[in-house]
C-alpha cells in the first residue's frame, strides 16, 4: 500500500467545510473516516450488518459493490453510488458524501427513580464523613512539630495521618487562610480532601449507569438522599458498534482503540458531571464519592482494560471484585478527589449493573421465586429467592435498540412506538412527530399486531400469498421492496421522509433472534432450577428499554415467558437505582459484593439442550392462542390462510 490518494468527505448539511484526508490504497472508507475525526456511525461493528455508514461516492473511481452492498443497500442505491463505508476500499481520489443521518432527536431516557424514595429505602451510610476542625499553625521553632500535625491533634490523632502528595502541597494555604479552620474530608476513614473554612454541610456524590447505548447519571445529597440534578445521553461509543460485541471486535488486540473508547465514555462522565453540579449549585470540589455500574465490557472500558478476552472462551473478565481508586487514577479530571466505586462483576456477561438490579430490586431477600430480567443489547436474567439467585446473560444484539433495522432507530421524536392493526394500519410516534422509523418498542408493538391480524405466521413469516384474504388497506402494505418482502408501516406521503417506512422480512428475523434470546434466558433457568411457571411470583422488567415496551405484545410475541400479565410488571432502570443505593449506603455496597460472590453463573451455551430451547423461543406465540389473557386481540378479525 502507499499513500497519496486523498479522499474528500462531503458535510451533506453545508454546515461545516469539507474535510480532507490522505489515505493509504486499501484501506476502508470507515477507516479514513475515523482517522479524520468524523464520528461516522458503525452500529454493527463494521461487519456490513447495517446501514448506518452508508456514504456515497460524488466523484471519483470506486471499487465493483460487495454483497453485503447490495445486501443492505439494495440494487437502486448502489447504482447511485451509495456504498457501506466499512466494507468499501479507497481506490483513488474521490469525494464523499456521509449519507444524512436520522434526524433523532428528544431521545427518552429512563433515569434512577431515586432521591428520597432510595433515601427511605437504605441507611443513609455513605461512608463519606466532613468534619470542621480549628488547627494551630506551628508558632514556636522550638517545639518539633508540623502542619499535618497540628491537624491531626485537632482531629483527636496522636500522630500524622497519611494523605495524598496533592493536599500535602495545598495544606500550608489551606490551614492559614482562615486562621486555622479547616475541613476535612474522609471516605472509609482515608483522608480525601483538606480545605480551609466550614463546608461540611455540602456533601455530594454521583452515581453513572454506563450502559451500552446511553449513560445516566444522578447528583445525590449524602446527607438527605435528596436527589439533585439527573443528566444523560446517548453512549459516545456507539458510533463504533451498536452492541457489546462489536464494541469489543473493535478494541480487540488494539490499544489505541481501546483508548479512543476510553477517552469518549471519560469525556461524557466528565461532562455528566459539570452539567449536573452546574444545574444544582454544587461545586465540583465537594462531590466526593461517585458509584459506577455497567456491563463488564462498559466496566473494563472505563478502568483502560483491555476487554479482548471478555469476547473470546471462557469470556473471563479481567477482575470481579469491587474497584476503588480516586478520580485522578481514573482520568475524571473534573472529580479527582472524589472516591469512584465500581460494582463487582459475576461473570463475562453479567456485570456490575446486574449487580445493581439486584440490589434495587431486592430479589436476593423475597421469599417466592422472582425473576429479573434486564433487557438491552445484552440482557441479563436473575432468577431466585433469599435461598439463592442464579443469573445468565442472553445476547439479544442491537435490534430491540432499532438498530440493523431497515428504518430502525432510537427512541426519539418521530420513532413509532405503538401500532394498532384493524382494518388498517394506525401509528402512534414519539411526540406525536410524522414517523421518520421505529424503535424498539414500536417494534415489538408492530410485530405483535402484525402475528394477531394475520399478517405474519407464527413462524414469523409474512404471508404474503395469502394478501388476498386481509382486508384490502392491510393487503396492500404486503409489498416487495428492493427485492425483500415488506410490510409498510407508514406510506411515504405521511412519513416524515420520503419513503415508505417499511418491516422486511429480514427485520422481523432480527427481532425473532433477539427475543429469541431473552426468552431462552428465562426457560434456561427455570429448567436449570427446576422452577414451574406457575411457581414464579413476579418477573420485573427492568432497564431503560424494557420500562417502554408493552407487555400483552411482549408475551404475545414470546420476548418474555407466556406468564399472566399480572405476574409481569415494571421496574424502571434498576441499574441506575441500585448505583444510587451503593452511593448512599456502604452497607448497600459491600452487599453487593457479597451477593456477587454468592451468585451462581449458567452459561447457556453449554447446556446440553439450550440449542432446542432457543429454537423453540425464536417461534411467535400461535395468533389464535391466549386470547383471553392478551387484551384487544379478540376483537381483531384473524384472517384464514390463503
């Protein structure tokens, strides 16, 4: 390879001056586009899988279309030039449009339900402890003592205290500034900051949920519990891979990209945290405990940890206990003295924000069998009681997150959530928006609706042989499009882009893979344990996903076990609750760890009948089944196979 051809990448918007890069023969339009700075989106890792870093060649030579081109793109749009900038090889110089990305935005977030409500729910025992104290500076050469000495007689100490090199150099200021009255500040007995003046009633900390797709955080008052400010967004990390696989392929054996996802997650905590003190009135310098959770490759991730081998048999992480250290050994440069906890890890795939749920939700302490299931790009499932809790974690992939959908995308304005399927087809979008595509709860609306109206088989197949026999506005959405069969959920001409937004046949497989997987999860260990559906109690859903999805067509499509509606309820983002309870409470959080230690793993693949268990669960639930149980579906007219 050598370098000297020069790729020019397009701003479609006009907004920004176009942007120049030399590039090497052979090396992926991707590629050249990171190394440019541009956050060109690879939701799927980079492996063709989807659509989002679609460019589209202005000018210049480029090489013939690969499958997964045509694949993703279809015949039309590579006639046009449009190509996957992963999978397309720079040849020669040329100019590049980035192809528009979704409009998303007001994007939903689920936050902590936390402040006095997690208040009420553990002793207020932060571990962080301020105490105003009244020093003398040494006055008299002939009597041998020091600054840090007089501090430590004021604190009721014999001797000098250890404490980091920085407040050593900033001890002499501090102790003089006030004539000796200081404030020291404590986490778990280790000396953590010194200031001069009273500022011991101003007691702060944060707790992160890192997830895959976003991160939450809340700024909590450790003496009241009061939550202060929450804040959140869209996981900076995502441009280089939608679910925790690709995320890994990318850093995987290399360390520089490791560090580029390091460094966005930091930048976002370190943002997080201005916004929120900024919005609460609170300084910086007095938030002094922060709690992490998240998945393990989110964990390592954070801590510069290589998570290579998390992706690779026996997906063993690189440490399981809990994890201090303060925010300057972190690079959280906003909150260098603060004290920064990391959950424990169970396994691989079952991380500290499992640890979290478990914590909230308090599963470990019923005495009838409960089941928490997680539900994201990798859900998790905990199933037990106070006699003991087994946990699994089930793959879902990015799909039920809108990605590697045709017209799949978050939850934001103009994404359909809800469908309702009669004589035609009615849409509901978030903030009542034209629908510009669908998240994943409208997905799994759709596909519910779709299976009772007849539209799809329960093997998941649409039936478009049998249109004649529909209604004749729901026969008419049975389309072929780009050579796919396709269902159209909204017509161009209502749509708020001018095409039709459409499930293919190749959507519908996505989201069978991924329910698939949840509910194998829960089946898995109910068998493992030999637990009856009738011997469960609850299953609480939880994470920011699972709060938006309805749940007469979550069992209707089997995402979750076919359990009665009442036994199934909400559970907001416990992860994010549970962070906030090991903020409060050091009693909460060496729980964690001991239920951490305590918890049994099954790995789903080496069960021996897991291949057919999973199989089974890829299959919808019969559209003539529990109709008495999954609310309206009675009254909508089930047409006859043609």
């Amino acid at each position: 390879m050598s370098d000297g051809v020069t790729v020019t990448f397009v701003d479609p918007t006009g907004k920004a001056a176009d942007k120049k890069r030399s590039a090497a023969i052979g090396s992926t339009f991707l590629e050249v586009a990171q190394a440019a700075g541009l956050e060109l989106p690879a939701t799927c890792g980079g492996r063709g899988q989807c659509r989002s870093c679609r460019i589209k060649v202005l000018d210049g030579d480029l090489p013939p279309p690969t499958i997964m081109d045509e694949v993703q793109l279809g015949h039309d749009e590579v006639h046009e030039r449009f190509r996957l900038s992963c999978q397309t090889k720079v040849i020669a110089d040329c100019r590049v449009m980035v192809a528009p990305p979704k409009t998303e935005v007001g994007h939903q977030f689920l936050m902590g339900t936390g402040g006095v409500e997690a208040a009420h729910r553990v002793g207020l025992d932060s571990g962080v402890e301020k105490r105003f104290i009244q020093a003398k500076t040494p006055d008299d050469e002939h009597h041998q003592t020091s600054d840090l000495e007089e501090v430590a007689l004021a604190l009721g100490l014999d001797a000098e205290v250890p404490v980091p090199l920085e407040l050593l150099r900033e001890l002499p200021g501090a102790l003089r500034a006030q004539g000796g009255g200081l404030t020291v500040t404590s986490f778990n007995g280790e000396i953590i900051d010194i200031e001069s003046g009273d500022t011991s009633g101003r007691k702060y900390g944060m707790a992160f949920d890192i997830g895959t797709t976003s991160i939450v955080g809340s700024l909590m008052d450790l003496e009241t519990g009061a939550e202060l400010a929450s804040v959140g967004g869209i996981n900076p990390q995502t441009v280089y891979g939608g679910d925790l696989m690709s995320r890994i392929a990318y850093a995987q054996f290399a360390p520089k990209k490791l560090q580029t996802l390091r460094a966005k997650v930091l930048n976002a905590v370190n943002g997080y945290a201005k916004q929120a003190c900024a919005e609460a009135g609170v300084e910086l310098r007095h938030v002094h405990k922060v709690v992490i959770v998240g998945n393990t490759c989110m964990h390592h991730i954070f801590l510069g940890i290589d998570p290579t081998y998390v992706g690779l048999a026996p997906y063993a992480p690189v440490v399981r206990g809990a994890v201090v250290a303060p925010g300057s050994d972190m690079l959280l440069k906003t909150l260098p003295r603060a004290r920064v906890c990391l959950l424990p890890i169970v396994a691989g795939f079952v991380g500290a924000d499992t640890m979290a749920a478990v914590l909230a939700t308090r599963i470990y302490d019923s005495a009838e069998t409960r089941c928490l299931v997680d539900i994201g790009t990798n859900g998790e499932v905990v199933m037990g009681s106070r006699d003991g809790l087994m946990a699994c974690s089930a793959p879902a992939g990015p799909a039920l997150e809108g990605a590697q959908i045709r017209h799949g995308m978050r939850g934001a304005i103009g994404a359909i959530e809800k469908v309702e399927i009669g004589e035609d087809v009615v849409c509901e979008t978030i903030g009542g928006a034209p629908p510009i595509g669908i998240c994943g709860s409208g997905l799994i609306d759709a596909v519910a609706k779709m299976l009772v109206a007849g539209v799809l088989d329960a093997s998941g197949r649409l039936r478009t042989k049998a249109k004649a026999s529909l209604p004749p506005a729901l026969g008419g959405r049975l389309i072929e499009s780009e050579g796919k069969e396709s269902f159209v959920l909204a017509w161009a001409a209502e749509a708020g882009k001018d095409e039709d937004i459409t499930l293919t046949q190749t959507d519908i497989r996505q989201l069978q893979l991924a329910k698939g997987a949840i509910c194998s999860g829960v089946v898995t260990l109910q068998k493992v344990m030999g637990i009856a559906d009738d011997e469960i109690k609850e299953l609480m859903l939880c994470g920011g996903f699972g709060n938006y999805i309805n749940i007469e067509s979550a069992v209707r499509i089997r995402l979750l076990p076919e359990l009665p509606l009442d036994k199934i309820t909400y559970y907001g983002n416990a992860a994010a609750l549970g962070a906030q309870m090991a903020l409060l409470s050091e009693t909460e959080r060496a729980r964690a760890e001991e239920l951490a230690r305590g918890m049994d793993h099954v790995s789903l693949a080496s069960q021996p009948d897991f291949q057919d268990v999973f199989v089974e669960a890829l299959k919808f639930q019969d559209q003539n089944a529990r109709r008495d149980s999954v609310g309206d579906s009675k009254d909508v007219p089930v047409a006859a196979e043609g």
